[in-house]
C-alpha cells in the first residue's frame, strides 16, 4: 500500500519525510489531526528495522496521540515524530536538524519527549524553533511528566475499580505492578501510601530492587500477570494483554500505563468476556500529555489546572465505562468513538 493510500485508511492530512545531508538525521513526521488543535506527540528515537517500520509506527503513534488528547478534553490534535537511528553522533547538530523539519510544520506539530529524548535534546530543539515543549522545571518547563502519569493511574484504577462494584479505595486491595521505572515506581508508592497491598515486577534487577525498598512485594515477572489479586496496573511494556495471557488473568481490574496493552482489538473482547474490567491505555495514561501539553498555554505553565484535568481522567473513565455498557461494546472502542466523536465534532 503506497503512504497516501495508508494516510487516506488512518485519516492523516500530512506526513512528512526529513533527510539532512550534514548530519544524515532520518525522520518522518506525522500529523493525524488538528481539529482540535496543534498535534502534540512525543519524538521516538529508534533502530528501526526499516522504513517501512517505522512508517507504521509513526502513523499508529500520532493516531493515538489524537485519541489520548481527545479524550483528555485537550486543545491538542495528534501528530509523532520518528527518527530512525541511530542518531546523529553530533547530538545537539541533529537536534538541530530535527528542530528545523519540526519547525517547517509551521506548528502543525508540537514535539515532545518520547524514548530516547531527554529534556535537555528538547532544550536543544528549542534553539531553533518554539514548537517543542516538555523542558524541565529549572528551564521553566513542566518538567518531569511520570508522577502527573502516575496522578492520573490512581485516580483511573479508582474509576476502574468502581465499575467493577469493588468501591473507590484502594486500601486493603491487593494490585500487582508490572514494569517498576518512572511511571510504575510513582504507582507503587501511591498505591502503597493509599493503604493496598502491592506485588511488583521488572525484568530489570535495579528496577525491582528500588520496588522492593519502597514496600512492594517482587514476584518473578513471568508470574506477575497471573497472581490472584484485585488489579493488574500493566505499567512496564505494551502488547502485553492477548489470548494466552487474558486467559490466565485472576484479577477483576486492569489498570495501569503502558502504551498499547491489548496486542489486538479483539483482546478487549476477551477481557469484557471474562468480566474484566479494562482502562484504556490512552485514556488512563494521559497525565503525562495534560501535564506537558500545558506548557503552550498562552499564560504558561499552570499546575493548579494541571492536577484539576488528571483529576478529570476519573469522571472521563467513569463515563466510558457507562458507555460501553449501554452500547455492548468494550471499553476501548467506547474510548475511540469519544475521541472520534469529539475530534469530528471541531471539524
Ligand atoms: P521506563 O523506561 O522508566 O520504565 C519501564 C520499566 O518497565 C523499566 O524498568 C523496564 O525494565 C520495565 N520493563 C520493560 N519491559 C518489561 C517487561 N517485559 N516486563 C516487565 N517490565 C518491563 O518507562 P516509563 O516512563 O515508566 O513508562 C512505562 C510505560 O508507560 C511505557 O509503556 C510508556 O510508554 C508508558 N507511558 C509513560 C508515560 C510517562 O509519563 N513516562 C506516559 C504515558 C505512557
């Protein structure tokens, strides 16, 4: 299937392919959509297998990123950007040259952090164009965004926990942690703070080690998923939630960050099947996003406004479960069909 063609299937106006001769920079950017506002995504930096893979990804990436401020209630459209690695050797040259194709997008695109950026690759993008957010708080940014992610878990795994008719608390509750990084660890210390009994994994010794010293319990990864507990919070790597794996779950809640959990659409079929009830990924990580997206306020940077919109991702998930209810359908579909409802409503 030619790009257009793939474009015209997943609705992106614009994707736009970079080469600079100076430092060989490789990227592709893409925009899906700007109904609600400029398309704020993440830079990916990745060994792609080829250009093939990291076409899908980007398109797939910035496609989300339009159902996750959607549904975030944001003023922010959804676009990504890929550079295909490795990266330039000369790290602030091809930030450089990766700031300039950001900046060609007149705005169209807002570039963030993804894997493989850091704050200071967005302070570099910055020197040549406005269009990139997500510096840290010394440089008057937003700063760190994996605690608002984590924020915005906890009061999503309350939402989640309420439509399983198992109250709004997690105190006395027994969740299991997969993943232990920046996100996970900030779940871990709230759920512990909020009284629940918490299991932990990673397939990193360290990661697991620094649960352990917060109070978590650490199981082998490879059990993780199938320990008899209220909550599963997936909050490691995605793709995670298939056949083999659905079937093994002993919990009645999934809820937690990472990107992508179902491997296919029909994984949101096999949960609701099983009574199971799912936070879509996009919806009930999309702290991270509040929090930077924040940064393009006309007015800056306002935490007050921040922590009221994390908050929001409760009632939000509150409502979408409500929806895929009435509409027999699964969770994930009734939080595409809000985001779509609300990015075709601004057309
Ligand atoms: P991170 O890299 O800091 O931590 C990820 C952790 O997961 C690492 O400790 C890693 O060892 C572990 N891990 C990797 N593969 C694993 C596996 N197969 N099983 C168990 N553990 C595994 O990343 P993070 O920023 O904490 O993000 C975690 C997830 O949340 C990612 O999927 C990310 O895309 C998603 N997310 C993060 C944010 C954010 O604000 N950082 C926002 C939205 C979504």
């Amino acid at each position: 299937m030619t790009v257009i063609s793939r474009m015209a299937e997943q609705g992106h106006p614009q994707v736009s392919h970079f080469y600079d001769r100076a430092t060989g920079l490789r990227a592709i950017i893409a925009v899906h959509s700007n109904a609600l506002g400029p398309g704020v995504g993440g830079v990916r930096i990745r060994d792609y297998d080829d250009e093939a893979a990291a076409l899908t990804d980007v398109l797939r990436l910035s496609e989300a990123m339009s159902y996750k401020a959607a549904c975030a209630g944001l003023n922010c459209g959804g676009a990504k950007a890929v550079v295909l690695g490795p990266f330039p050797s000369d790290r602030r040259a091809g930030m450089h040259a990766l700031g300039r194709a950001v900046d060609s997008l007149g705005g169209r695109y807002v570039a963030t952090e993804d894997m493989g950026m850091t704050e200071s690759d967005i302070a570099w993008l910055n020197e040549v164009t406005p269009h990139a957010v997500g510096r840290s708080l010394a440089d008057g940014g937003s700063g760190d965004p994996s605690p608002h992610t984590a924020d915005g878990v906890i009061v999503g795994m309350r939402a989640a926990l309420q439509a399983a008719r198992m109250g709004d608390d997690v105190r006395g509750l027994k969740v299991a942690v997969q993943g232990c990084g920046h996100v996970g660890l900030a779940v871990i210390e709230r759920l512990l703070a909020g009284g629940a009994e918490v299991l932990a994994s990673d397939i990193r010794a360290d990661a697991a080690a620094r649960a352990e010293q917060a109070g978590a319990r650490v199981v082998d990864n490879d059990v993780i998923l199938t320990q008899a507990v209220d909550v599963i919070s997936p909050c490691g790597i995605g793709a995670i939630l298939d056949q083999r794996t659905i079937a093994a779950l002993r919990c009645r809640v999934v809820a937690g960050a990472a990107n992508n959990q179902l491997a296919t659409e029909r994984d949101g079929i096999r949960l609701n099947e099983r009574g199971i009830v799912y936070a879509p990924d996009f919806v009930i990580n999309a702290g991270g996003l509040i929090n930077v997206s924040d940064e393009l306020d006309p007015n800056g940077y306002d935490a007050a406004r921040v922590a009221r919109r994390i908050a929001a991702i409760e009632t939000t998930l509150t409502q979408l479960f409500a929806e895929a209810v009435a509409q027999n359908s699964t969770t994930d579909m009734a939080a595409v069909a809000m985001a779509r409802s609300r990015i075709g409503a601004n057309h």
